[in-house]
C-alpha cells in the first residue's frame, strides 16, 4: 500500500514538473531567444522567438486593432461631445485665462510674452499708409463724378431745404447791419464818395442838400429794399441757381485744388493722435478684458467650448486619415527592442502568465495521477 502511495506521489511529481516547466518553456519561448542561432549554415529550429519572428506582423496588428477597435473615429466623437467632456474643458480654459484677465501686464508684455511682432510703430504706420490708401481711392473713385451724385440724398435735400432759412439769415443781417451806427456811417461814406466822384455837380448836391440828410434818407430806404419780397426772392432764386450749377459741377475741379499730400499729413496726424496706440498699449490688459471677464466666462466660453467640440468632432475621421494612426502605431512597436516587448506583455500579463504555468502544473499532476492509477491496476 505504501509502495503505492509513493508510486503515485512520484508520478505526481513528475507530472506536474514537466507540465509547469513546458508551460513556463513555451511561455518563455514566445520572446526568447531575442535573435536567431545557427549551427554552421543551419539555423536552430524555434530561434529566435515567436514574437521576435513576427514582430512586424504584430506591429501591424496591433495597429489595425488600435485604429479599428480601440481608437475608432466613432469612440473619440463620443467621448469629444460628451457633456462631461466639455464641462471639465471649459473649467479647465478659464482656470488657464483667469490670470489673463486680472493681468497687471501691459499689452506690450503679453505680445513679447507671446512673441507677437506688433509694436505701436508698426500700428502708426499701418494706420497712416491704410489713411493714405482710403484717401486716394476715395479720391480716384469719385473724381469723375458730379457733386450731384457723390452726396447723399439726405444731404441734397437738407441744403434745399436750407436755402429759404438762408435767406431769412442774409436778409436779417444785412438789416440788422444797414440800421447799426456802422451800418449808418458806411452809408454815409458811400455818399460822400459818390458825390466826390461827381466833380463840381456833387459839391453842389452836397452843399444843397446836406450829407447827413441824404444819409439819414437813403438808409431807411435800403432796409425796404433788404425786407421786400421781391428782394428776398431774387436772393432765393440766385442762391437756387448757384446750387443748380454747383451740383452740376465734377468734383475733380474741387479735388485738385485741394493739397492732397498736405490733407493726408494732416489726417494721418490727427487719426494717430485719436487713436493713441502707445497709451492703449502701454495699458494693463485687465484694462481691457476684466469689464468683459463675466459675460464672457459665463456666456461666451461655454458657447465656444460648445462650437469648438462639435467642429472637431466633425472633423475627427479626416483628422485621423491624415495622422495615420495605424502607421504610428505600427512604427512605435517596430522601434521598441525584443526587451522592452517582453516587459511591455509581461508587465499586462504577468499573473495570467503564472496561471498558466500553475494550470500546466497542475494538469501534469492530474495526468500523473491517471498514469499512477493505471500502472498499480496493470501491475
């Protein structure tokens, strides 16, 4: 009975030796040895190992596997529009601008900080050579026109309007001045020279009727005329006249009058001087974003986060046509050594790796007992 005890312990033993040993020799065959033997010209049968072999057959699996089953355009679109997705990208965008937006720097320091060639030199002399262009296209774009049709309607139909108020205005200030002292004493001047101008008739007229008295006489008379309607009509109908041809005018005998370099100068001062680019610059960039800080963190940023998603979304099988993932992939697995492959499945799999061996075991000790059994039954 002890003999048998033994005889089966023994086949046990063996079993489950030779059963872990294999599983654990074909385990380690799968990567080992890393390159090929030869005796002489004959290389040694299972050299090297199985994943070394075929490490460019894996590579290329394992590229197809990523790109067909695990990073699939359809797994990123749904991962990319997911609405906790977007939630921990816009908490993460305004914690990265919240220090922008309470900056203390000027605008000058973030565009060296950001390595942005825009200086206030550079804006100045965009600004006056864009003021110089408009101008001259301005210019070139309206010279053969009539003034007529380069002004507004409005504009046409405000001066029209105007000329009775005119008028009125010529009509009361030449009355306002004829019946002033000045406007007494220039009366009186124009007479005496009118007389003076008659020779010896007009010393007479004047010694007969008096200066003052021909004055005092011929004033009143002139502010009948100013207010009389008949005056102020022929006033209407010359200053309406005046605007008929001057709206029949080209603007190009206004336009070359004008010293053109001399108005761009002048515009181009001025705008820059309205502008202010040096002190805009020169300003803390909270200046200008902390006012807008809230509508933007709470409006704006979510709504681009929104917008951004769903656009990259789209775009996302095109983008990983273009990046050929599988190639990627495929190279990072053909770069890595024998070595490294083996940590890399080891490191995975290492547990599973001795459940193998143990199950092999196991199952040698299993067929040990079998073959113990059978041999005490045939003895």
């Amino acid at each position: 009975m002890l003999d048998a005890f033994i005889l089966i312990l023994f086949m046990v033993l063996i079993g489950a030796l030779i059963g872990g040993v294999t599983n654990s020799l074909a385990i380690k065959m799968l990567f080992r040895p890393y390159r090929a033997y030869y005796i002489g010209k004959f290389k040694v049968p299972f050299t090297p190992g199985l994943i070394p072999k075929r490490r460019g057959e894996l590579a290329e699996q394992l590229g197809k596997m990523v790109v067909d089953h695990l990073i699939t355009p359809e797994s990123l679109q749904k991962k990319v529009m997911n609405n906790d997705f977007q939630r921990d990208v816009t908490h993460w965008l305004a914690e990265e601008l919240q220090p922008v937006f309470t900056s203390d720097k000027t605008v000058n320091e973030w565009l060296d900080i950001l390595q942005i060639p825009v200086t206030s030199d550079c804006l100045n002399e965009w600004l006056e050579d864009w003021v110089a262009v408009k101008m001259k296209d301005t210019k070139a774009a309206y010279t053969s026109k009539k003034l007529e049709e380069a002004l507004p309607e409005k504009w046409k139909e405000r001066v029209e309007e105007s000329i009775p108020k005119l008028v009125d205005f010529i009509a009361d200030r030449a009355e306002t001045y004829f019946t002033s002292p000045e406007g007494k004493a220039k009366v009186k001047i124009m007479i005496d020279d009118f007389l003076k101008e008659r020779g010896m008739l007009g010393n007479m007229l004047g010694m007969f009727l008096g200066n003052t008295s021909v004055a005092d006489k011929v004033q009143p008379e002139i502010v009948k005329f100013i207010k009389h309607e008949g005056t102020q009509e022929i006033i209407y109908n010359l200053l309406t006249k005046e605007w008929s041809k001057l709206k029949q005018m080209k603007l190009d005998e206004f336009i070359d009058r004008l010293p053109e370099e001399d108005l761009i100068q002048t515009v181009q001062a001025s705008l820059v001087k309205l502008v202010n680019i040096e002190g805009h610059l020169s300003k803390p960039l909270r200046n200008f974003l902390e006012p807008h800080k809230e509508p933007f963190f709470n409006n704006q940023l979510p709504k681009w986060v929104d917008r951004g998603t769903d656009l990259l979304s789209k775009k996302i099988p095109n983008l990983m046509e273009k990046m050929h993932l599988q190639h990627i992939v495929q190279e990072q697995v053909e770069s890595f050594s024998v070595g490294r492959l083996e940590e890399l499945v080891l490191g995975i799999s290492r547990r599973e790796f001795k459940m193998i061996t143990y199950l092999g075991a196991l199952l040698g000790g299993v067929i040990g007992i079998v073959q113990g059994v059978i041999a005490l039954f045939i003895s």
